[in-house]
C-alpha cells in the first residue's frame, strides 16, 4: 500500500544507492508519472520503515544535495527511523546528503562547512550547495497489522 501511495506500484524497482547525476533535474512527482509506463523499471533511492507496533510513530526520508555546478554530481541519501517528526528525519537526511558530498570533495564538513537556513543552501568551501528532502511519516496501525513508510526518489531514463 505504501509503494501505491507514492505512486510507485505498478513499476518494477531496482535500488540503487546515493548518486544525484550530473545535470540530472529534479521534477514533480506528478510529471514524473506522465513519463512512465506500467511495468517498466525504475531505477530508485528507496528508504522504509516498517512496524507492527500499534501507534509506533515510523518515518522514511531522502535527503539530496545538489552541487552548484551542473556538471559535478551530488547525493541522495536515505535514512529511516522511529519516534522522530518528520522533521527532524528530513533534515538528518538533508545533513547526511550534504555531508557526503562534502567529504567527496575533500572537504572537512565541520571545519569549511557553513548552513544558511535563511537561503535553505549549505556553503561548502566556495561551492553553494541545494538541500532538500522527501519525507514520509506513517503511525502504527491500532490492532498491530503492518504500516509502512517510504520516501522514495526516481531516476528517470
């Protein structure tokens, strides 16, 4: 239920993991749907979190950090957790992409790393830095039937 709630059922899924590509673009899940076909295979950035632990507060976010220049890659992280508002999950997940693309860059992310939570970018070194993230939360289900939670990010062909 939760792969149909985000409008990702009817696709065959193959994880892949942290790589933004370059001059990749991010767009709206709904236009992203308009590209696809039933069955095809998408390759996705996948985070979960399952629970049959009635009113158990879950959440699944993907954090991705996007390089100034279109030409250098960046990351999409996934991160999952339990008890934790949406939130907090999203901006762990948005941290955990922006640092790792700092340390590919060789950059020491507590010494030349510098967030501007007015402009949402993070300024590593003399690079500008885009953050964002995909988050969903779910509640437990009250007679202890399994709830799950997904973020997930596309990566179209």
């Amino acid at each position: 239920m939760a792969l149909r709630d985000a409008n990702i059922a009817e696709y065959n899924l193959v994880k892949v993991t942290s790589i933004f590509p370059p001059r990749c673009k991010v767009i709206p899940a709904k236009d992203g749907v308009q590209k696809l076909k039933a069955g095809q295979i998408l390759h996705v950035v996948l985070a979960e979190s399952s629970t049959n632990e009635p009113n158990r507060l879950i959440a699944a976010a993907i954090g991705i950090a996007i390089p100034k220049d279109p030409d250098q890659y960046g990351y999409l992280s996934e991160h999952h957790s339990y008890g934790e508002t949406s939130q907090k999950v999203g901006e762990y997940a948005e941290d955990l992409a922006a640092y790792m693309l700092a340390t590919t860059l060789g950059i020491s992310f507590e010494d030349d790393v510098v967030y501007d939570s007015r402009k949402d970018l993070w300024r590593i070194k003399k690079e500008v830095v885009s953050t964002r993230n995909i988050t969903q939360t779910a509640v437990g289900e009250k007679t202890g039937l399994w709830t799950t939670a997904i973020a997930a990010a596309v990566l179209l062909p």
